[in-house]
C-alpha cells in the first residue's frame, strides 16, 4: 500500500460525496490488489468498496430533504473508498443509524445486500420456510441468519468449530451443526425429513441458492 495525493473527485448531479471516517476490506478488494479483478471502466483506480462517513457535498439532483450535509451514511460504492473523500450515486446511500459506529457501518452493506439479494431476490424466501446456511459464521453467513429469522424461518447453520457455533446462536439460528463432529447428512435427514426450502452456501467462496 502506498500513500499519494490526488484530486478530489468531482461529482455528477445524482452523486454525493463521502468524507471518509472508516473502510471496510473484502475479498475483491484483495483481488484487485492482485491484479485480477480490475476496477469497473471509468471509475476510480483507488481501491475500496465499502465506507462509512458524512456527506459534504450534494448534486444538484440529489433531494435535499432525504440527504443533506453532515448526514451520517455508509454505502457500497463502485470503487475509491481508500481515500479521504470518495463519490457515490445517491441511490446507493443508506443513512448510518444512530447506535452504529463508522466502523461497523464500513462493514455493513456489502454482506447485508449479498445475503438480501441471495434469499429475497434469487431465492424468493417466504415466512416460516426452512434455510439452511452453510459457513454461518462468515460475513454473509451471519447476516443470512439475521434476515431469514426477520422472516420467522427456522435456520440451520453449519459451522467448524464452537466458538462460531456459539456466534450463530447468539444471531438467532435454531440449529448450529458442526460438521468435524457430526454428520451433517445424516442429522438433516434426521431432523429435517421435509428438506430445505432454500440454501445459501458460501464455502466454497460461490454464492449459491437452491430452492427444493
């Protein structure tokens, strides 16, 4: 990582800009790092996709009464969050609630909008189904858990050891397998005969969503 001064970016008329007080660090930001997941044509070369902070500047477009000023936000941005100031579409900006730090606002949107889009959008989750949630204690893992129970379903998680099985619980999972102590096959057919309505499985570093 090096230190540079550049410009500060210049915003269209649906844009905002964000002084930066905190970033989060994902799995494409590594990749980018490395040289295998280049930045989105046209936008910013700087890394950083997930930030927390206040708003300085609005676009003449922007609504002035749902966005002003010093209003705390976070949001997934298309690139640039590594820097003092970085711009983002105002549709794109969700306002920091009042018990969150910048931090763990930095750490929201990028696992909340994954696990939302993977049960709601892709898999169509309805009340009371049954989900299983494979490595529930990973980022996204531990979100899904928090969505699925705010639509009353019953949560299976599977985890590799104690200390995230005990995460799970406390997130609200009904069931917490670990699977270097018990087969999880056979404890599902054991304890859920009907199967699963839907599966979110990030294991294997692929998202994938499975609706029987």
């Amino acid at each position: 990582m090096i230190f540079a001064q550049t410009q500060s970016p210049v915003i269209a008329d649906d844009e905002c800009l964000i002084k930066v007080f905190a970033i989060g660090v994902n799995r494409a930001d590594l990749l980018q790092r490395a040289g295998k997941y280049p930045a989105p044509a046209g936008e910013s070369e700087i890394l950083g996709l997930e930030v927390a902070g206040e708003l300085v500047q609005l676009g003449s477009a922007v609504n002035s009464q749902e966005w002003r000023q010093g209003t705390k936000v976070f949001a997934l941005v298309a690139g640039g969050a590594y820097a003092q100031y970085v711009k983002v579409k105002a549709t794109q900006l969700f306002q920091l609630p009042q018990s969150f730090s910048f931090s763990q606002g930095a750490a929201c949107a990028e696992v909340f909008l994954t696990a939302y889009q993977s049960l709601f959008t892709i898999a169509n989750l309805q009340a009371n189904s049954q989900v299983l949630i494979h490595a529930g204690a990973s980022g996204i893992g531990t979100a899904a858990i928090q969505l699925a129970k705010a639509r009353q379903c019953t949560v299976t998680a599977t985890v590799s050891n104690e200390e995230k099985a005990q995460a799970c619980l406390a997130l609200g999972a009904d069931h917490v397998i670990n699977y270097h102590e018990t087969d999880f096959v056979v404890w599902a057919k054991e304890h859920i005969s009907a199967g699963f309505d839907v599966i979110v499985d990030r294991s294997c570093g692929r998202l994938f969503n499975a609706k029987y």
